[in-house]
C-alpha cells in the first residue's frame, strides 16, 4: 500500500482493539480499488472518547468505525445520527463530510444480510434473542424491519428487557422472559435464535438457559473467532444447525465501507481477508 500525500486515515475506536480483523479486512479492500485511504486501529480509553472524535475532525480522518465499549458512549460527541443508530442508541460507523460527523449503526443490516446470504429467510418467522444489550437491541431492530411475526427476548434482567422493547416502540410484537438456567421456554415455534451475550454461555459449569425445545432454530452466535462462547457447542449437541458471527463482521464492514468511501465494497475480497 502507497502511502502519498493524498492518503485518508480511517480507522477504529475500541477497547481492546488488537486482536481486530477490521484493519485486514478494509486495507485489503482499499489496496483492491486502489482507494487512498488507510485503516488503522486505535485503542481509545474512555476518557479519551471525546479526544479521539475531534481528532476525527482536526486530521480529516474520512471516518471510523467503532466498538466495544464506546457504541453508546460516543454519541453525544456527533453532530447528526442516522435513523438505525437512533433507533438502536449505538453507533458502528461516523462518516466525516466536510467536519460534519454523522453516526451510523451497519450492524443490524450486515447481520441480515449474512442470512440472506445463507439463503435464511426470516419474514414472519419467530425469532429469539438471548440478551438485551447494545448488540441485541441493533439485532432487534432489524429483525423487526424485516419483519418477522414475533421475538422473544430472554434477559438475565427483565427490566432491561423491557427497556429495549419499548425504545423500539415494538411492545406488541416482543415478548420477554428471564434468563434462568433451570427456565424451559417454549421454542417450538423459533426458527432462530441469537446469542448477543457478552459472557460465556456456560457459566459454572452449568448453561445460561435450556434451549432444547428450539427443535427448528438455526443457531446464530454473534461471536467469532478465537473465544468462542460456548454456544455453539450446545447447538452442535443438541443436533441443530449453528453459524458463528464472521458473516455479520464481514457485511457489517462492507456496509461501513460503503459509507465511508462511497464506493462498492469488494465482498469477497474482504471476506478472503477475514479469513
Ligand atoms: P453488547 O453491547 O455486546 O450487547 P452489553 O450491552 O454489555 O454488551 O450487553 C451484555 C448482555 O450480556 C446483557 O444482555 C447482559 O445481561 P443483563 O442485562 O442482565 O446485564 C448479558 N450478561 C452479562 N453478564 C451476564 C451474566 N453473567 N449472566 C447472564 N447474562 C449476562
């Protein structure tokens, strides 16, 4: 990659962000169209959130993506926000137009656009999902656009359960029940079940919840990579099909991409970088 006075940083705000296949996957992307742009990672601590998006700004970065922990944290800091990421009160992506920050949320879309590619048609399905953070309420979102017929959200804390049903204005359609080992909820009728919790599936050797009855779900954990959480384990046992979240992180980017440098994302390029 030729760096020139004409290159454009990008990058991404996280912490940790080491072990990130984000810079791999754009760079390869950039070096293919022969963009010049350049995709660094950055560690941002949260103190210095608000530091790091003016820098944004005061070296003309063309924009970056963000992750855990600062999704929600950075949105007081933008100048405008798309309707996703307002709708999931997190943020993936800020494009820089002339100083003029605008927060966008990829996820939710890249995460159906990878079942889509798996040939998974979900309209009028039902769908559950484990948690009710960040990640979940982004899913959530764009299961509800879809839209499928109904979906469960099981939550360690109801309460918070509650909250995400109602920021989506979807408390018809979202039904809740807790995250209990020792719980059975009724899954016969899911045709999907998402794993958005941060911790691993087994805790003390015993699972977070039974999801035996989910005889015709396909199995989607958000996680990838080098720690797995467990959960596709379980789906493996329990003889049903599981895919990990590679293809989310794949078609999450290339939707960023899209944003930040108004050109066509090289799918398979970056897929072949992820890899
Ligand atoms: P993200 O942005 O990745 O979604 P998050 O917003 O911190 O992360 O959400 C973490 C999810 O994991 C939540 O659903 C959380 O449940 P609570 O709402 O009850 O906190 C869940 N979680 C975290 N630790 C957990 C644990 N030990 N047992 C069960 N659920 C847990």
């Amino acid at each position: 990659m030729e760096i020139t006075g004409r290159t454009r940083l990008t990058g991404l705000f996280g912490d940790p962000v080491m072990h990130s296949r984000s810079p791999s996957m754009h760079n390869a992307a950039y070096l293919h169209l022969r963009l010049p742009f350049v995709y660094l990672p950055f560690r941002v601590a949260g103190d210095q959130l608000p530091a790091a998006v003016r820098a944004i700004r005061a070296l003309d970065m063309a924009g970056v993506n963000i992750t855990v922990p600062h999704k929600e944290a950075v949105i007081p800091y933008l100048d405008r926000l798309d309707e996703t990421a307002l709708r999931c009160g997190a943020v993936n992506t800020i494009v820089n137009r002339e100083g003029v920050l605008t927060g966008y949320n990829t996820d939710g879309l890249g995460f159906l656009d990878s079942l889509s590619e798996l040939g998974f048609e979900l309209r009028k399905k039902k769908a559950v999902i484990l948690g009710a953070g960040g990640s979940a309420r982004a899913v959530a979102a764009a299961l509800l656009d879809v839209p499928v017929k109904s979906l469960l959200v099981l939550n360690r804390t109801v309460e918070k359960a509650k909250e995400l049903a109602a920021a989506l204005g979807a408390g018809d359609k979202i039904s809740i029940f807790p995250l209990k080992a020792d719980a059975v909820p009724d899954l016969a009728e899911a045709e999907l079940v998402v794993n958005t919790l941060s911790v691993p599936f087994k805790q003390r050797g015993s699972r977070l919840v039974n999801l035996e009855q989910a005889k015709k779900a396909l199995f989607y954990d958000l996680r990838y990579g080098s720690m797995p959480s467990g959960f596709l384990d379980y789906a493996k046992e329990l003889g049903r099909p599981g895919v990990d979240g590679s293809g989310m992180l794949l078609h999450q980017g290339a939707r960023a991409f899209i944003l930040i440098t108004g050109r066509e994302a090289p799918l398979e390029v970056m897929r072949k970088a992820l890899l």
